[in-house]
C-alpha cells in the first residue's frame, strides 16, 4: 500500500475544514483542538445578547466597543482578524469583523466572570498566563524574521506552476473512504502496508483491540504539499493508500476523482503565496534553531530531568 506524507483530509460530519497551503477563495483559520467549541459557543452566546442595552453611550473613534466600561479598539479587532487576510469582497470582510468583534465580546465577557470567581488568582492561573506570554512572544520573533522574506518573482512562480500540474493545470479532488486510527504499534503499522481492503484493516485493528472510526472524506490538491500531491495525481478508483500525521494514521481507499483545474490568476497567487510560505518557514525554522541553540547555554537541568542525551554526554556516553 502507498504511504504518502503531508495529507490533508477533510471528513464529512466531523466540522472541520482543511487549512489550504493558499485557498484561492476564502482564507481559513485553524484552532487547537479545543478553541474552536468554545469560540462557537461564545459567539453564540455574544450574538444573543448582542441586541442588549443599546441606550448606552454608543463608541465613536478607534473604539469599537465597550464592555463594562472596557474599550475594545479597532486595533484589537485587526489583531483578531489579521490571521485571516484581507477578503476580495467588502461584503465578506465586514461579516468577518462582525464575528470577530462578537467573538471579543464574549471573551471579554467571560473573561471578567473569570476574575469575579478570583480564578485568576489562582496557581493555574498564573502558569496559563505565563505559557500565553511565552507564546504570544515567540510568535512575535516569528512574524518578526518572516517579515523580510523577499517575495518570488514572476518567473518563479509561472516555474512552480509548471512544475506542480497536480495542484494547478491538472488539480484534483479525491473522495476516499477512510479508516482512522492512533497510537499503532510499529508492528501494525507495517502490516497495513499489505493491506489491499479496508476489510482487512478493519480486521487487524479489532484483532489488536484498536478503536478507529470509519468515514467519508475528501483531498484536494490544492490543501496538501505539492510532492504528495504529485503522488496522488495518478491514482485510480479503488487504489489504497496511508497518510499518517504524527500519532495518527489514515487509511484511505479512493472512491471518485474529480479535475477541477486552477488557472491564471487564481493559480498565480496561490503559487506565490505557497513559494512564500515555503520559504519563510525555512527561514524561521532554521534562525529559531539557531536562537534556541544558542540560548541553551545558560539552561541547567535538575538531574532528574535532565535530557538522556546531555546526561549522556556528560558521562562521555556518546563518545
């Protein structure tokens, strides 16, 4: 069975939709596994209330709203939605802001509920409130040594496009019945190799008291690396193959193929967009190395957690 890398599949009934190296209609934001339920249910909760109490001095300005008397600026309202990228249509952008001002809302909202329980004040507290400083900082160091990557020139990107048939000229869109699984042991994993029916998956995994689910999905070219999507560009109905993704691992068997081609200047930004991206991963992967490294110097480490490998090299281990 082929095992191709780097796959994206979008299931049916599961609510999730795949984040596209660049979408040539709407940009997508992808949420850990647990924000996006809450952040449905504050905007639902934000959208029910958000026709409440409208005698109030209504903000002017750079303050889009007020909660309690706390201003939310327009600011903020950008730094929630820049993620997402400027949309081609006036109409789409202001709905994005709608939701993402009421989202705000919410948080805010709950925020404050948060505090009046003194749960900030809590151990917990202080340590979420690290990590997020933690996090929000090292994003910053990325955005910082991702801002002067050069953008790819015209002849890049029309190489690229010719390079890569199977995300443009000749883009397709997979529909894959799949097998979903976690955590096989190595053993297994070498099994499903020889596997030509997801019958027989099916079977190994109750023999070996594996939980997997059974889907519907779909891959698009267009949301997966290019190399895997030339891998995948020839294959025929009925053809099985394994995506793993860390401790998960898919086992598909296409059901229906369809072309759905990307030309001009739909092809052009995506292109440029996935040249840029590529290199601007590079580059923040190889710098934060380096930061990392470099840093690592003035780490010390209570022997009971000390790395196997610098314990190792203390005691001339690795020699």
């Amino acid at each position: 069975m082929l095992l191709i890398s780097a796959v994206t599949i979008s299931s049916y009934g599961q609510g999730r939709t795949p984040v596209r190296r660049a979408p040539a209609v709407a940009h997508l934001v992808e949420l850990d596994s647990l924000k996006p339920n809450l952040n449905l249910i504050l905007l639902g909760c934000a959208l029910a209330i958000g026709g409440c109490d409208r005698e109030r001095a209504a903000p002017t300005g750079q303050v889009v709203a007020t909660v309690n008397g706390q201003e939310i600026t327009l600011e903020d309202l950008n730094a929630e939605t820049g993620a997402i990228g400027p949309a081609g249509d006036p109409g789409a952008r202001k709905a994005v802001e709608q939701a993402a001002l009421q989202q705000i809302v919410a948080r805010t909202i709950v925020a404050d509920h948060a505090k009046g329980q003194k749960l900030d004040q809590t151990p917990l507290a202080a340590i979420l409130r690290r990590r997020a400083e933690q996090e929000a900082l090292a994003g910053l160091v990325q955005r910082k040594l991702t801002a002067d990557v050069p953008p790819p020139s015209r002849e890049e990107v029309e190489l690229f496009i010719r390079d890569h048939p199977a995300s443009f000229a000749q883009r397709r869109v997979f529909v894959v019945d799949q097998i979903t699984a976690s955590d096989l042991p190595p053993s297994l994993l070498r099994a499903l190799e020889g596997f030509t029916t997801l019958a027989e998956v099916r079977q190994a995994y109750a023999k070996a008291g594996i939980k997997y689910a059974q889907t519907l999905g779909t891959i698009d070219a267009l949301a997966i690396d290019a190399a895997a999507a030339e891998k995948l560009a020839d294959l025929p109905v009925g053809t099985m193959f394994i995506s793993p993704e860390g401790k998960l691992v898919r086992v598909n068997r296409v059901r229906e193929v369809a072309t759905s081609p990307v030309t001009g200047d739909d092809a052009t930004r995506i292109a440029r967009a996935t040249i840029l991206n590529g290199r601007a991963a590079a580059l923040t992967q190889r710098q934060l190395a380096a930061i990392v490294e470099k840093g690592m110097a003035g780490v010390r480490y209570n022997a009971a957690f000390e790395p196997a490998q610098s314990a190792s090299a203390k005691t001339g281990g690795g020699r």
